[in-house]
C-alpha cells in the first residue's frame, strides 16, 4: 500500500539544505551504490526534527529471531512485557544469532503505519512523513540515485539502545517494490566508533568494505540488494542513536 498523502507539497518541517551538491553526491552513488549525505537539511529543520524523536516520539519495540518474526511492538505492549518475556526474548535472539539466523532489536515508532491505521502519535509525525514523500525530497533521492522510477518512501523512527542491533541481511523484498534503503540520522552527541550501532555494508568475502558512523543531520542510502547490518550497541553506550529509516519505493 503506497503513501496516500500529499506529495506535491511540503510541511516545511524538513527543509532541504540548497548547498548540497547533487551532481558530486550523484557520482559517489553511481560509483558505490550508496552515498552518505553529510548536513542534508537546514540546522533549524534537523534540530526541530531531533527534538521530535526525543521529547514526543513514542517508542515500541520491533525484534525478528530466525523464522519467529517479525513482531512490532507498539509502546503499550512493549512496556507491559514482564521480565521473564524480555528473558524469552533475550533467549530467542541470542540463540539466533549463535546459528547464524536473520535477527534483530531495536526500539521503533512505526511512522507510515501509525499514518495508514489511525494511531499517529501527532501532527508533526504525520507532517514528517508527508515531506518524506513531498515533490522536493523524491526529486533530491531521484536526481543523486538516477532512479526516475522512484515514487514513494515508507518510514519509521528507530532508536538502537544497549543491546539493540540488526544482523546481517540483503532488503530483499521484490513485491514490495524496494529500490533504495535510507536512514536518515540525527543522532544526538558525537558518537564515537566504540558504541557500535554504525551501518556496515560487506563484500562476498564477510569483510566489511564501508562504514557509516551515526551522525547528526546525515541521510545515507544504497541500493538494495546489498549486504548490511548495524553494528551491536554495548551496555556502555549513551542514548542518541536516533533516525528515520526506511525504503524509497516503485510500487
């Protein structure tokens, strides 16, 4: 089900940055098949966003072990989960990733979902998602992606904390008409390396061939297939490592 709001105009919550160098930015893509765009939007718009997640984002919780999944958790049902849920669950991961399995934990407030079904958070979420889809935004991913084909994105907020992560896995999901995977950071403080929680992409021999450090104001997309995870956040690590992620779609 594609995004049925707006897309010819924008909220004016997210504002582009104009200085972003397109061309530059379009020939690290066509190169690598993935790009990261560094101050992507207006200081002003990435700031009002970030203290979107932060202050009135209400975060579930989403997890997949092996073939047990995936669940998305809305906030409700994820604070209500008792101890010995979280331990089953802990289990269940753990026990997936010792044989390789698809898994992942992270903390979400499912965007396009909340839109679709009627339970949106608020206002500025809904308005969020809609310039995700506006003319403007599409134009941006299209014109750096050369994929004219693209016609809309989906989008949750995602937060990994201590112990959240996301395994190793291509985005291969043909029907759903995915063409381009994006995470769009806003990250909260300096991260440093240590804290896990970077998006990794890796070549046919397990090695990992890019990195791309959580950061403030930063859009990263590639072209999927393509081999990727997020690193495992340690109990060490500080709150902060917020973003918009999703997929730019053809259908």
């Amino acid at each position: 089900m594609a995004f049925s709001g707006p897309s010819t105009e924008t909220t004016e919550l997210l504002k582009i940055n104009p200085d972003i160098d397109r061309e530059q930015l379009a020939a690290v893509f066509a190169e690598h098949k993935r790009v990261q765009i560094q101050n992507v939007l207006t200081e002003d718009s990435a700031n009002k966003i970030a203290q979107l997640l932060v202050n009135n984002t209400p975060w579930g919780m989403s997890w997949n072990a092996g073939e047990d999944g995936p669940h998305k958790l809305r906030r409700e049902a994820a604070m209500g989960l008792s101890q010995s849920e979280h331990q089953a669950i802990g289990q269940k991961l753990s026990a997936s990733m010792g044989k390789s399995d698809f898994a992942f934990l992270y903390s979400q407030y499912q965007m396009f979902d909340a839109y679709q079904e009627g339970w949106s958070a608020g206002k500025a979420h809904d308005d969020l998602l809609k310039d995700l889809n506006s003319k403007l935004f599409l134009d941006l991913v299209r014109e750096v992606t050369d994929l004219p084909a693209i016609k809309w994105a989906d989008a949750q907020a995602t937060l990994y904390v201590p112990g959240q992560f996301l395994s190793l896995h291509q985005d291969i999901e043909a029907e759903q008409g995915w063409l381009v995977a994006y995470v769009l950071n806003f990250c909260t403080r300096e991260w440093r390396p240590d804290w896990g929680g970077y998006l990794n992409f890796f070549d046919e021999n397990g090695d990992i061939v890019a990195g791309y450090k959580p950061r403030f104001n930063c859009l990263n997309m590639f072209l999927v297939p393509q081999d990727h995870n997020v690193s495992f956040v340690p109990h060490f690590a500080p709150f902060g490592r917020l973003a918009i992620t999703g997929w730019f779609r053809d259908r």
